[in-house]
C-alpha cells in the first residue's frame, strides 16, 4: 500500500516497490496491468502509468501497444577503468551468479596460446572453459590457457562460481597486477548462438584478455558475451556515473558508451 502522508509522490512510491519486487523476481511470469496495479495499490490509472513510465525509462520492463507491459532482462554495466570480474558484476546487481563448467584439463600449447603465454610450443598448460550464467541464462562463454606450472591448482578447484582471478589468488597464490583487452563487435555463430540462447539479430561481444603478474603472462582469455544483456562504460573524471533515466530501452541494448 502507499503511503498518502508521505512527501513523495504516489507514482515515485509504487516505482520503489515495484522494482523490488522485479529484482526479487516476483514477476518472472506476468507483469502485471494497468488495472491490477490500479486495484493493488489503490490510486488512479494516471499514477500506475507514470509509474510504469518510469520503470520502463529505466530499462526494467518494456510497454508494448496493446499487450501491456512486460519485464525486461537487467543490463550488466561495466565500467572499463580497472580490472573488472564479470562474476562481481552480476552479484553487484543482486543477480544470482554460476558458471557451468564444459572443460577444466590439461593439454599442450597451441602456437598461438604459446606465443600470446610465452612459453615453447606444446608446453603444458591448464585449459578451462565455462559458461558464465546471470540468473537463469547464460551471458558468457569463457575460454582461459594458464601456464600449468603457475596453475595447475585449479584442476582441483571448484570452478562453478566465482571469478577466475580470486581462485588463482587462492589455489595459486598467484595475484593478477595488470594486462590488456580487445573488445568488438561479433556476430556469433550459429553454434555459439545455440550455447549463449542468443536470440537472432543481436550481435555479441568479443574479448581477448592477456592477464599479468608482474610482467609475467599468466592467462590467455576468449569469451563471447551477449550483447543483449551487456554495456560497457567508460567513467570520467573517475567515479563519474550514467544516469539510466535518460536511456531509452533502444539505447540500453545497443549502445556502448565507450
């Protein structure tokens, strides 16, 4: 119910509830209508649609003419001034975090792995791939090659949640001090398609990542990101943040503001 004494607007009180219940997943299935939510919060049917208005603004749920409105999947935003964890990512969000582990093993270097490592061709090293879930999909696909003489730790490390990096620091004790990333725009394969759930025409994100200690290469990265449910933001001064308000739900799918 909302509080009429309050200063706050009856529209700004409903916005607040209702998005804690969208992120505590109570409209999973149904969002519900202009009428039930006039007749669930006892206000008129101008308030419920500024309401929604505003949640739609905000990229949370998606009004359609003449089937209402329904919930959107949240956009992970991820600022690009320092090392960043996808798996922090998502938990900053409140979004349950997994990975599903599709190899963890032993195998030669490749020519390009060994160069991008340097180490000798066919030098043992550590290969994990995961698929990387925010909630019920999946939102990434993971590749890594580590040097098995600084990682062969995490063959025996529980690898089905969590960031790569916090299990090297701690199966390892090998602690990431910097690196470089190329990302661009891809358009997945129809297998690549399949693993992500990646509805046709959205494109994805492509990233490799070579991660140091010291000067040391320690880990060789692909992953393929969808672009449906990923942004990147690029912050300045420092600590400078966007404001979701002024985005429409166009903007919040594809753009990158970098």
């Amino acid at each position: 119910m909302v509080d009429r004494t309050s200063p706050l607007p009856l529209w700004a009180q409903i916005v607040d509830d209702l998005r804690r219940r969208l992120l505590g997943g109570e409209f999973d299935e149904h969002f519900p209508t202009d009428e039930e939510l006039t007749r669930d919060y006892e206000v008129s049917r101008q308030t419920v649609r500024e309401a929604v208005r505003h949640l739609s603004a905000q990229g949370l749920v998606v009004r359609q003419r003449g089937r209402g409105s329904s919930v959107t999947q949240p956009i992970l935003e991820q600022p690009l001034h320092s090392l960043y964890s996808l798996a922090s990512t998502v938990r900053a969000r409140g979004i349950e975090e997994r990975s599903e582990v599709l190899a963890a093993e032993s195998r030669p270097a490749t020519a390009e792995v060994a160069t991008q490592l340097g180490v000798g061709a066919g030098a043992g090293i550590v290969f994990i791939e995961r698929l990387r879930f925010a909630g019920a999909e999946p939102i990434a696909w993971d590749r890594s090659w580590l040097p098995a003489d600084q990682a062969r730790a995490l063959l025996h490390a529980d690898l089905s949640s969590g960031g790569l990096y916090d299990l090297l620091a701690t199966h390892c004790a090998q602690r990431i001090t910097g690196g470089w990333e190329r990302i661009r725009p891809v358009v997945p394969e129809p297998t690549e398609r399949k693993l992500l759930r990646l509805p046709s025409k959205v494109a994805a994100f492509s990233i490799e990542r070579l991660a140091l200690v010291g000067d040391t290469p320690i880990e060789w990265r692909r992953s393929l990101i969808r672009g449906d449910r990923y942004s990147l933001i690029a912050q300045w001064p420092a600590g400078a943040q966007p404001r979701p308000e002024g985005l429409t739900r166009e903007d919040a799918n594809f753009l990158i503001r970098a």
